[in-house]
C-alpha cells in the first residue's frame, strides 16, 4: 500500500544555513529565468518565500535578510519549468 503524505498540516522547513542558502547582490538585476536561482526553482513562493527553506535565520554567509530573494540560491534548487528560458 502506497504511503500518503498528508496536506492538511505545516512541516518543519530546513534553515538557510542547512540547505546552503546564499544571496549574492551582484544578481539582483540579472535575468533570473536564466540561471541557478530561487526565482526559477520549483520550491520558490513569490514574492518572498521558499516552500522547503525557512524565511529567517542565518545563512551559508550568516547574513539574516529574514525573506527568501529572488536573487537567493541554495543547494536543493529545482528547476521550474514555466519560469526558466
Ligand atoms: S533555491 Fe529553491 S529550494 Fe532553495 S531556497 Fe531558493 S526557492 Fe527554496
């Protein structure tokens, strides 16, 4: 019988400094649908968020931005196939 995961409930998110988060401000204006970026992963909430990753604490850089960037990145980025050209 195949395991279900249920939807009704909130798991606990990994933290940025685990999933290896990062912002570089260098690619804040870069084309984020081209490129290893929260923008175009599959996980990415707009505006600010992250469905696997939390919003606050440290990260890789223990710089606390306290959102999930577009610009930011991480370690378990997923392609979002709307989103990257
Ligand atoms: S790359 Fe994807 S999984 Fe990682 S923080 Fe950004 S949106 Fe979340």
């Amino acid at each position: 019988m195949a395991e279900v995961i249920p939807t009704d409930r909130q798991y606990p998110k990994l933290s940025k400094a685990t999933s290896g988060y990062l912002e570089i401000e260098l690619f804040k204006n870069a084309d984020l649908h081209t490129g290893y970026f929260c923008y175009n992963c599959a996980y990415f909430i707009k505006d600010h968020h992250c469905a696997i990753v939390e919003d606050t604490g440290p990260d890789v850089n223990a710089v606390e931005s306290g959102v999930i960037e577009p610009h930011g990145l991480c370690t378990l980025w997923d392609p979002n196939e709307k989103e990257t050209r």
